[in-house]
C-alpha cells in the first residue's frame, strides 16, 4: 500500500488539545486515555494529547496517555517558552515515542496585538524554543500560529530558521480559518519551493472550518505537498471546529483516483470514534454531518431506495460498512439475554466487564419492557448515559412529577445517597427546574446549569429521551447525560450523573457502588 513513502499522509489528530479546547467539550482525564486508546488502535500516526502546561489536569492527561498509547507518536503543545517546553518534556516521558509541538504566532497582528513583540524578537524565539525543544526531545514540530495571515517572507524565514534548529515538521495554522483552497495550495507550494530544507521536512496543515473549507483546504494543501493534516474527531475544535478527522480520510480513501496517496487510518473505526467522542463530551453529532451523521447512509427516498436496491453505487460513493456505521444483524428485543447484549455490544465497539455488564443489562431489560424493539441507537443511548457513572454514590431511587395546563409544577424525588434514602418536594416554572430544586435539596448541593438538550432517539412516538446538559460548581464544568423513556427522569439520571462526578472527585467515591 505504501509504494512510496513521499506519498503517504500523516493524520495528526488534536482532539484531545485544540478539540478540547471548545467551549463546552471539557474531558476527564480517564475519558482522554479511552480516546487515545481508540485513535491509538486506529491507526492516527500522531496524538496531540495536550497542553500540559496550561493545567495540572492537562499535564497529568498527556503523562497518562504517554504511558498508554503503544504505536502512534504521542504529542503535546508548548508555547515558544522554556517552563511549557520543558513540561511537555516531563509529561511525555513514559512514552514509546514522543513529539514536542512549540509554536509562535508570526502574523503582523498577532505579533503586535497578543505577543507584542517585534517580528526580530519572534524569529529568534522560534530559534531558541525549537533548540530547547530539540535538546530534550529528537522529534519537534514547529508552528507557525495564524500563518495564513502572515507575511509569507516573514514565515518562511521563520520556517527556515526552525528547520535548522532541529525541527523535523513544519506546521502552517489557518487558526481563524480564513484562507481559501487555491491560495492555500500556492502558499504551501511556494514554501516547499523557497525554504530551504524543506524537502527534507515534513509540511503539516492545521486548518479551522470558520468559513466551512477546512477540509477542502486540507485536500488543497495535501496536493501541493503537504504530507501531515491536523484533524479532529467530528471537527470539534474552537468556534466552527477543526478539520473533521473521518472527512478528510474519506475524501482520500473514496477519491483514490485522483488523490493517490496512502493513508494509515483504520476507517472501520471512524464511527466508534465519533461515537465515543460525542458520548463523552456531549456534542451531538447532526444527522447530515459527512461520514459520521446518522443520516450518511440513509437512502429515503423512493428513487434514491430503488436505485440502491437495482445498484449499491447508484447513489452510494462509499459503504457504510466502510467507516463502521453498521451495528450487525442482531435485533434486540425483551427477549434478548445477557450473552446477546454482549455480542451486542461489541458489535457496537464497546468492551465491558461483567460488573458494568449487569448494570447495563438492568437499564436495557427496564427498556425493552415498554419497547418492542430496542434500536442500536437506544443501546448507544444507554452506554452514553452509562458513561461517568461508574461510581455511584448518589442514586436516583423514584421521580413524580405533576404537570398542569396552568400555575408552577411540582416534583418529588427520592435518592439514595451514600445508601440513605432522601426524600424531597419542590415547584418550579419548568418540570426540570422543579427536579432540580428536589434533587438539590434532597442531595443537598447545588450547582448551575448552563444548558440542557432534550433529543430523541430513533423514531416516532416510541423515542426515547436523551438530555444533554453542562453544568458548572465553582470553576469546574461538567458535561452529562442521562435516557430514559420519560423527559423528566433522564434529566435526573444527567443532574445526578454530574453530582456523582463531584461526590468522587471529592473523594466519597469508595463509600458509593464500584463498577469497575
Ligand atoms: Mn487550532
């Protein structure tokens, strides 16, 4: 497959460091290690895991995603700084291989509003940042920060100063997503054409989807020679998001003909990504999104229907077989046992122990009672609600509500907290402003609610719930979920889940259920 070494493209995938840093997407550290494990398996070449020196908490994610992840580079962001280099040096350090990513912006605008310095200043930074980070790491790539936007003779003897440095990638960031493919095809051929020793570098884009191109952009630049793409799991990333990881794998997997390049990416894994990253952080993928929608492969109408049947390829460019997108053949029903639900769930790309296995069963038999059949989307549903309740301290034991035409609603909620049963009323001007004040009182803590998403899952009058919320305690922000049959209740299932994640990070998790 890799006839030729020039010709293959590296998938740099920054979900966990540009990707993370949107509003919102906030990940713990063991939901990080699972992504990794999964982009790991995928076959990514490089993982940026973090910004180690912005938190303790992105220092500890990328130390232990470096001791986790066992084929791909593992990498992690520094600023043009000694203190950030050097701690991306010590969180990498148990890594089988390892990568410093320094950067600096080198735009008129960035240099004289956010840095303030002048351009001398920045061209020696570069120098000395990629030395530094070249005495404690061989492989370092350097960034130039909104590029784009940059006198290209400025950038290039940027660029040139850090190929000598030691830098054996060069990274040019479109960060506020501006240019467009045709002029980013001419920047990266004139780079590769001015910078002296750049045939010998690796060039790698970074590009963000503010006017909708990333992708195009990442193809435009790919055919001018760049040979490495920053890319993230459903585009996520700041404002419209990043490139999207499976977009732009698919483009070369699908259009071979004309982009004849190798890629290492696993695509039968592409879905279970992109699942696993919207369970964790509640960014709901839209059912028309390229590759990973739910409606990506779904032939509605007649025309469209008869012509698959006749001819898969009629209306089809690639399989939903090709990025993983098809669950399998069981059907689940409220006959479906324990050993038919596991089979189930691996179909799905979930590995659980037993413990979490009998859990899940409970939810699912709870299900299938008031539905005939259970969808590969409820089952998915389950597993996301499932996910950061591994430890319970705080349960949700029973939820009425009473809701009239006119005047304040009223619930009442029974938990079980710490194994004690509490008990409370309270009336609100929403049904989940009524749960939430009863959950509070009876949990006895509080916390404020940024959002809260009500969806559906699957069709019709026997779709289940889905509540997707962000909450926020002191200057921390969760994200949970919560399905069920009843709007309501999921909405205490997401309010608890995140309740229960403070309780453990505060450390009442070993008197609460382990379910490891
Ligand atoms: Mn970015």
């Amino acid at each position: 497959m890799m006839a030729d070494e020039n010709d293959r493209v590296l998938f740099f995938d920054t979900t966990l460091r540009d990707g993370e840093q949107c509003p919102g997407a906030t990940m713990s550290v063991p939901e990080k290690v699972e992504v990794a494990c999964l982009l790991d398996e995928m076959g990514i070449d490089i993982i940026e895991a973090g910004f180690p020196n912005a938190s303790p908490g992105d220092f500890e994610a990328v130390k232990a995603i470096a001791g986790r992840v066992r084929s791909a580079i593992v990498c992690g962001l520094a600023r043009a700084n000694r203190a950030d280099i050097d701690r991306v040096a010590e969180a990498l350090r148990p890594a089988r291989r390892r990568r410093i990513h320094t950067f600096i912006s080198v735009s008129p605008l960035h240099m004289r509003y956010k840095l303030q310095m002048e351009p001398d200043a920045v061209y020696q930074a570069v120098v000395d940042s990629v030395t530094r980070a070249r005495n404690l790491c061989e492989d370092v790539e350097w960034g130039a920060e909104d590029a784009t936007r940059s006198d290209p003779e400025f950038l290039f003897r940027c660029a040139e100063a850090a190929i000598k440095a030691g830098a054996r990638t060069v990274n040019i960031a479109d960060t506020v997503g501006y240019i467009i493919p045709e002029e980013f095809a001419e920047l990266v051929r004139t780079m590769r054409e001015k910078v002296p020793g750049m045939e010998k570098t690796c060039l790698s884009v970074h590009v963000h989807d503010d006017l909708g191109m990333a992708t195009a952009n990442c193809i435009a630049a790919i055919k001018a020679g760049a040979r490495q793409v920053e890319c993230t799991i459903n585009g996520i990333g700041e404002r419209a998001g990043n490139a999207s990881l499976e977009e732009v794998v698919m483009a070369l997997k699908t259009r071979a003909d004309r982009l004849p390049y190798a890629v290492g990416v696993k695509t039968e894994l592409l879905t279970r990504a992109s699942r696993l990253v919207s369970g964790i952080t509640g960014f709901v993928v839209p059912p028309n999104k390229a590759i990973v929608g739910s409606n990506a492969f779904a032939h509605e109408s007649g025309i469209h229907q008869h012509g698959v049947i006749q001819h898969r390829q009629t209306y089809e460019i690639m399989t939903a077989e090709a990025v993983g997108a098809v669950g399998g053949q069981l059907v689940m029903g409220k006959h479906s046992g324990r050993h038919a639900l596991r089979v189930k769930l691996q179909e799905l790309g979930y590995q659980v122990g037993d413990n979490a296995l009998q859990d899940i069963f409970e939810r699912f038999k709870s299900l299938a009672d008031n539905k005939k059949d259970v969808s590969d989307d409820d089952i998915i549903g389950i597993m996301d609600g499932e996910r950061g309740t591994k430890r319970e301290v705080i349960r949700l034991v029973s939820l009425r509500t009473d809701a009239s035409a006119a005047g304040a609603l009223t619930a009442e909620v029974q938990i079980s907290l710490d194994g004690a049963a509490q008990v409370s009323r309270a009336e609100g001007r929403t049904a989940f402003e009524a749960i939430a004040k009863a959950i509070e009182a009876a949990a006895g803590m509080s916390v404020a609610v940024a959002y809260v998403r009500v969806l559906t899952l699957g069709e019709g009058l026997n779709a289940l719930s889905r509540v997707v919320m962000r909450l926020t305690r002191g200057k921390e922000t969760y994200v949970s979920q919560g399905i069920d049959a009843d709007p309501g209740v999921a909405f205490a299932r997401a309010y608890l889940q995140a309740l229960n994640r403070w309780l453990v990070r505060e450390g009442r998790a070993e008197q609460g259920r382990e379910r490891a």
